[in-house]
C-alpha cells in the first residue's frame, strides 16, 4: 500500500481528502504543522507528499519543502504543494517549482476538488514508478 503524507492546517481539508484518497488504497498519514510533517516524512518514508504553503508561518511549507529535499532519502519523493497563496495575497505572479527556492514536484492552487488531487496523486505516483 502506497503511503501518502498529507499536511495541511486546514482539519477539514485534511480529513476530506484522507478519505477521497483512502477509499482508493492509500494509507494517508495526516499532519497539520510543518514540523509534524517533516517528522511524519522522515519517520513514516511516504511514497509523496501533499504539502500546503501556509500553515504556521506564510512561508512554511515552502521551508519545509527545502528541509525534505536535504536529506538524501527524501530527495526523490514527490511534493504536491497546495497554496491558495495568489487568493489571499494577491500575487499575480507564476510559481514555478525549482531546485533551490521551491523544490517540489508540482503546484497546485486550493480549492482542489477531491478527485483532482487524487488523479494528480496517481499521476505522479505512476510517473514515479516509470522512472
């Protein structure tokens, strides 16, 4: 069974989408601070993670998408950052992934419907696999 770490502050975004994602086959392992989702992600080895931007601080999970990608053995795990960022700021920027700034695999921006972020999870996953 693929593990799949979920962190976000948001208790009902969390447990909406721990089911939608249960009730295909995944063990989902929730957290709801950037600290207990570098502690799950080291401990718990998921096969990707689902990281939110704001939690904590504005800039959480971006620290924390940094912090995974130090450690060798995080370094190939995908990381689907969530972020109503551009919603609640106001930025009319792009974000792009990168290596350094923000090493994740992709970016989506929230609301995600359920089954969108559960189609991405099996994209990635299945890319993952083929490579």
């Amino acid at each position: 069974m693929e593990k799949v770490l979920l962190v976000d502050d948001e208790v009902d975004f969390v447990e909406i989408n721990k089911a939608a994602l249960e009730s295909k086959g995944y063990e989902v392992i929730p957290a709801y601070t950037g600290k207990e989702g570098l502690e799950k992600a080291l401990k718990e080895k998921p096969d990707i993670i689902i990281l939110d931007v704001m939690m904590t601080t504005k800039t959480e999970g971006f620290d924390v998408a940094r912090e995974l990608r130090k450690r060798k053995e995080m370094q190939d795990v995908p990381i689907i950052m969530l972020t109503a960022i551009r919603e609640r700021m106001d930025i009319k920027w792009e974000i792009q992934p990168d290596e350094e700034w923000l090493p994740v695999t992709e970016f989506l921006e929230k609301p995600v419907p359920p089954d969108k972020l559960v189609e991405k999870v099996e994209e990635m996953l299945k890319r993952k696999k083929s490579n």
